[in-house]
C-alpha cells in the first residue's frame, strides 16, 4: 500500500487548534475589494473553525 501524502493546498490552508479543531481563513478577502464594506472586510479578517461536517474531509488531506 502507497504512503498516505498531505495534499500541499490543505496545509497551506488550514492550522490544527491545541484542542484539535481545525482553523480555517474566510474566503472573499483577497482582491476586488473596492465594493466591499469596511465591516464586512473586517468580519472576513478573523478567522473560523471548520464545519463539522467538512471535518472529517480536511483531516484525510491532512493525514490526521
């Protein structure tokens, strides 16, 4: 059986919590930004916690 490999885009993307949960950043923050309120560019900043139900998904990638 092949060596299970990390997929290079996920570990780029998402960082393992003390507590195992996995952090994420918002998407819609990168370019175009002109038409975007202040206070939405401010709530895209922050970052969030995967989705339970893309959980299991994000831990395959990262061989976790």
């Amino acid at each position: 059986m092949p060596k299970m490999n990390t997929v290079s885009g996920a570990k780029k993307r998402f960082k393992l919590t003390s507590s195992g949960k996995i952090k994420r950043k918002h998407a819609f923050k990168s370019h175009i930004l002109t038409k975007k309120g202040t206070k939405q560019k401010r709530n895209l900043t922050h970052t969030a916690i995967v989705h339970k139900a893309d959980e299991k998904n994000v831990k395959l990638q990262l061989c976790i």
